[in-house]
C-alpha cells in the first residue's frame, strides 16, 4: 500500500466522518472493501479511453459487466458521461432488476446527473475514486454530492464508498495552468 | 384564464420568492412568456402517453425540434425519463451547440438527474409545470429541487420558469390509494 493508496483511505473517512452528522441519512457509507481498488483501477483505465478522463466499471457476483468512459466529444452527446456509457453499456445485455445487486466503480464522484441515474437504476452500491470537490480543482463542477444525493432520497438506501484511490484518478487531469 | 392557469401563475411567483432569499443563486427564475402555455400543453400531450405521465418538448426558434415521455418500462431503461428522451431524440438531428438558444418544456419539475443532463447541455431556458413537491404527492421523488441545482452550478445561469398548466400535469396522476 502505497502513500497515494492511503490518502485515499483518508478520503474516505473523511466523507463518513461528514456524513455521520446527519443522523436522517439515506446514504450509508461502507467502508473499502478487498477488492474495490482492483475493480477502481480498472475504472480508471476506462477513464484513460475518454473525452475527458472519467471512467466507470459495473460489477455483478465479483465480475465486471459493463464498462464505460467518458465519450462527450465523439458521441456528441453531453450526457455521455461515464456512468452513464456504462449504465448504457449494462442495460444491452441485462434487465434493469439487475441493478439491485451490482455496484458501480467511478473514476470521479458521480455529477447529479449520474447520480440521479445511479438510483434510479437502484444500484446496491457505488464507489467513487476523485471526490467532486477534489474534480473542481480541476474541471467545473455542479456543487452537490452523491452524499447529498442519496440523503433526499426517501426510496433507496444505496451504499457509498469515497476515496479509493483518488491520487490515481486526479493524476488523470492536468493542473489548471 | 381560467382558474387552473391562475394557480399555475401563483406557482412562478412563489418558486422565485423562495429563490430571492439566496443572493448567489445562478438560477434565473423568469416570468411566463405568451408562448409558454401553448408548448406546455404539447409537454402535457407528450405525458399522456408516457410508461409514467411525464412528457417534455424542446423548442427552438418557436419550433418544436424534439419530443419524448417516459418510456422507462418499454425500453427497459430507468434513466428514460420523458426529458432525457426529448434530449436524446434532439441529438438524432442536431448538434449540441444548438441546447444553447433551446427551452425545455417539461410537464414535471426535472429530477436531479434531468436537471443535471439539461445543464451539461447548456439549455437557455426551462420551464415546467408540476413541481418536484407536487409530484412527490403522488410518486416518489428526490427532494432537490430544480433551482437548488440551478444555485449550486458556477459555470451557467439557466432561465427557469415554474408552474405553468400544473393543475393540467397533475391530473395525469392518480389520488394515491
């Protein structure tokens, strides 16, 4: 584990930390499972294919089974995001029930958009890497969490996990000059 | 005018009071214009023949370019909410750049994830009738509103206009048991 690896884990504690306060939450946050950062490594290798370098892998029974990158530009679509490629991507070959055991990986905290797809679709689980607050550094961003997100949500009680390998994925993005 | 539309006027001027409070808000909420019913009730006519009664229309030039409804059930797909169709069927024939001078008349206020495909759109306006705290009455919603949205975006000041027909919206729906 290296140091990229563990302030990655800080990140993580730090959103249950800040989530904890709301005791009416919908969102609950889980800690980082054994084999989140093989599955966000290979989010972030999609995020590598994209427009702009967001990436996203939906994993069923420890498989991945749909994947999708940020494809924008050569789609010319702006809701091309890559939550939404791989949700795209899943419902090809899956029915929607589906959704209510698979957990989606991201290279970057879901947009409102994809969130509001995310659970929509009733995923059980998401797991993001770079939070939105750390991807406005970087890239304009709509200044809502999934956190936020999942809390008014009275209908769902989605799993999230933040924080997992989050260095890896913000290396993705050059510095704002 | 009937008495219908007179609520769905008082329905504006509430929406924009309560987003007055907030100084900073990105948000531009703006009156009806004389057109603005005539392309709600085709919004309302996309609704009826939705999978659930909603139902949107994009406008452009004073021209309908793009229609959809809800079809989340006969497509399989969760995320096909009657904007994201219009949106979708819109870039079948259009450019993105086009959003840019293009309303959208939704018969339902827009949920996190609409709101968040028409901003990543960079529309010119919105406009819709039933709001997200109406249409919670009757099906469940996520409690964010269009203009908190709208507030939270640095990079776009979207127009939007509420409660134009939203009695008419309304009446899709059925008295919950």
């Amino acid at each position: 584990m290296d140091r990229r690896t563990l302030l990655g884990g800080s990140g993580v504690l730090l959103a249950a930390q800040a989530l904890s306060l709301k005791t009416e939450a919908r969102a609950v946050m889980t800690p980082v499972l054994a084999e989140d950062q093989h599955f966000m490594q290979l989010a972030i290798e999609q995020a590598k294919l994209g427009d702009f370098p967001f990436g996203a892998v939906i994993v069923r029974d420890g498989k991945v089974v749909a994947e999708g990158f940020n494809s924008g530009k050569r789609l010319h679509d702006p809701t091309a995001h890559g939550e939404m490629m791989a949700i795209r991507h899943f419902l090809e070959n899956h029915s929607p029930q589906e959704f209510q055991d698979a957990t989606l990986y991201t290279s970057g905290e879901p947009c409102v958009m994809c969130m509001g797809a995310i659970i929509w679709c009733r995923f059980k689980r998401m797991v993001f890497a770079a939070s939105i607050s750390e991807l406005a550094t970087r890239i304009g961003q709509i200044d809502i969490t999934s956190a936020q997100i999942a809390k008014a949500t009275p209908f769902l009680a989605i799993e999230i996990t933040g924080g997992v390998l989050s260095a890896e994925a913000m290396q993705l993005f050059p510095e704002k000059q």
